[in-house]
C-alpha cells in the first residue's frame, strides 16, 4: 500500500475545506436602516420620498427594492393594510427614491429590501406611515410661472408705453384695408353687404373677434350709407352682432339708418342655416361678403357661392382646416394670428396695440429660445464640449 505524504494530506484537505465553503450558502445581508417614509415636497399630493440606510461593505448588496402598503379605512371605519406592491428598484448606492402616482390623502407604509449579490434579501421594519398631501407650491410648475410673469411684464409694459404715445408699427393687413373698397363698391352698385361671423356662439374667441371686425364693417357701411345684413345661427350672436352695429351707426351720427330687422337669428342647425344664406346670395346678390368667425363643412359653400355671385370675399378663421377654402375662394383672408390682431389693427386704441406688441415679444422671446435649443444639441451631437449642457439649460427654461 502506498504511503500519503504529509504534503499531498495538507493539499486534500485545503481542497476539501475550499469546496464546502464554496458550496455554502452565503451569509445574511445586513438589512437596510433608519427607513424614513415623508409628503415628497413640492408636488400635487401624489408623491412620497423615501430615505434609507445601509451599512454593510460594498459590493454585498446589487441594489434595493422598494415596497408601498396602502393602509385604508373599511366599511366599518377601522384602519386596515392592502397588499405590498412593488414601487420600484434602485442601484447599489442609491439611498433615496421618490414613489409617485400614490392616491392623495390616504396613507402608506413603505419598507426597504436589500438584495443580496448571492439571491438574498434582508428587508427593514417598515416605516410609520406617511401620507402625501397637496403642496402649495408646485416644483415642476415654476418654468411656467416665470413664463406667465414674463408675459405679463412684456404686455403690461407695451400698454404703458402705448398710453404714453410711443410709436408701435402694426405691419399692413391688406384683408383689413380692403374692407373699405368692399363696402363703396357695395354702395356704389347699390347691393347689401354680408356679413357672417362664424357657425359657433358667444364662448368661441373667434367669434368674439369676429363681432369686433363687424363693428368696423358696420361703421365704414354706416358712412357710406350702405346695407349691412348679419344672418346668424346663435341668438346670442345675434343680440351682440345688433349691438355692435348699433354702437357703430351711432358713432358715424347716423343712428336713423340702423335697421335691427337686417340682424337675424335663422337657426342653430348647421347646414338649415348654410341653405339660407346661399339661397339669400344667390337672390338678393350682395357685392361684399364677410366670413368672419369659427367655420367648418360650410366655409367651401359660402366661400364658392359668393365667388359665383362676383363678390368681393374677406374672410378669417382661425381654423386650419378651412383657410384653405377660404384662401382658394376668397379675394382677401386673415389668416390665424392675423384674424385675432384685427380688432388691435383696426381700433388703434393703445390698450389693444400695446396688448398685441407685448404677445409679440414673448413669441419672439420663445421662438429664440426654441432655435438656440436646436442650435445647442446639433453642437452637442456633433460634439463640441459644453453644448450638452447649455441644452439641458434651455430645456429647462422651456420647461420641456
């Protein structure tokens, strides 16, 4: 029999110690620490953030899991705990999270688990309880105040130096000088002017802008003795569009002329109402029509009816789907933007031209910073140092 050295014994035996710690399981994780669970600040009341800690060495630990409780009153008013639910997952060195999309008022407890580099996971004691509740200043909404107090500053600072006789250029709308020509050609051809401001009542913006162009219309028919007739499909619309005509013959001195019968409610159905003013346009022919309002289907018919008339057509919308018609159709369009200037280019009053020249240098203001945003992360791909960065700032600032 052979002998076995003391060498070769030492070896087996090292061998076999080696391959039973290998094979062990590995010990315990230590479990997170000092869970604090509180009302994550500056938000709507929907968030909670969590703080932990842990002590053990690194590389013990691949990352923590985050669980959330949901504790609620039941039928008989007694507090009691729903299922844990998973909120999320965090690296190794993280220490904190934020658990969003949590019910506003209720309260939840929240425990922390670390797992283990071998399949373990050695949670904490869960946290006393916390409910979010709504902040009274909201973090992620500060972009948009300073956006609204810049808008505000620029408006109100042109109205001042409107009031204070600073010349402001409003550039030329030839559909807004237009209306006198269409008007005297009425008058001199002896036939009405139409006037339609929109499909939709009083709460539409454009159709607010639309009674405001017919007060010029109306006024500039009122001197040159013309006939204004206004059909409407809201009888709200109606009594606005009645007083301002009435407000406009009276400021041209002739009150006598004004006729409330040329002011009509027909219907609220749409098409019931685009069969009579084409069938009114095709009778009675005027030699102007203005399409000034919200318009939908009816904008082609309008628009293509009194181009077969011979009229003279003004129309604006701010609808996008219907210039097109109107554009194709029509002498003179105002189109978005302009449509909604019209009352500032055609009254001149201070308020309403410092009002537009102050929304014009926050669009200018946005409009730069949009390019200088695309500028910077076109540097920042083809990689020059520091266009990343000055990116991400702008981003922030448009609050995307």
């Amino acid at each position: 029999m052979r002998r076995v050295t003391a060498p070769v014994r030492m070896l087996a035996i090292a061998g076999i110690l080696l391959g039973c710690i290998a094979a062990a399981p590995a010990g315990a994780v230590p479990p997170p620490s000092s869970v604090r669970a509180e009302d994550a600040p500056g938000d709507m009341g929907e968030a909670l953030t969590v703080t932990w800690a842990w002590e053990g060495p690194d590389g013990e630990v691949t990352g923590f899991r985050v669980m959330t409780l949901r504790v609620v009153a039941d039928s008989a008013g007694d507090m009691r705990a729903t299922e844990w639910i998973l909120a999320g997952e965090t690296s190794p060195d993280t220490r904190a999270m934020t658990i969003g999309k949590l019910e506003r008022g209720t309260a939840y407890q929240v425990k922390v688990v670390a797992l283990g580099a071998g399949g373990q996971a050695a949670e904490a004691g869960a946290a006393a309880p916390a409910t979010p509740h709504m902040n009274w200043f909201i973090a992620r909404k500060a972009t948009l105040a300073w956006w609204i107090f810049g808008v505000s500053v620029a408006i109100v600072g042109s109205v001042l130096m409107a009031w204070k006789g600073v010349p402001m250029r409003v550039r030329r709308i030839a559909a807004l000088e237009a209306v006198d020509d269409a008007v005297g050609r009425a008058t001199e051809m002896g036939r009405p002017v139409l006037f339609i401001a929109g499909i939709q009542d009083m709460d539409n913006v454009q159709t607010v802008a639309g009674i405001t162009v017919l007060s010029r219309v109306s006024k500039t028919a009122a001197e040159y003795d013309a006939t204004v007739e206004v059909p409407t499909s809201r009888s709200l619309v109606m009594e606005a569009a009645r007083e301002a005509v009435q407000a406009s013959y009276l400021s041209a001195g002739r009150s006598d002329s004004y006729n409330p019968d040329l002011i009509r409610y027909i219907t609220d159905e749409q098409f019931g109402f685009v069969a009579y003013v084409s069938g009114r346009m095709v009778r009675e022919r005027p030699a102007a029509c203005f399409y000034m309002g919200c318009f939908f289907a009816e904008s082609l018919i309008f628009a293509e009816t009194g181009n077969s008339i011979g009229a003279i057509q003004i129309a604006g919308t701010a609808e996008s789907a219907q210039l097109p018609f109107f554009v194709a159709a029509c002498d003179y369009t105002l189109i978005g933007e302009e449509f909604f200037a019209a009352s500032a280019y055609l009254s001149g009053e201070p308020l309403q031209i410092g009002s537009l020249r102050g929304q014009d240098v926050c669009k200018a203001a946005a409009g730069g910073f949009i390019i200088a945003g695309v500028a910077a992360k076109t540097l920042a791909a083809l990689g020059v140092g520091g266009a990343a960065a000055a990116a991400a700032w702008i981003m922030a600032g448009l609050g995307a």
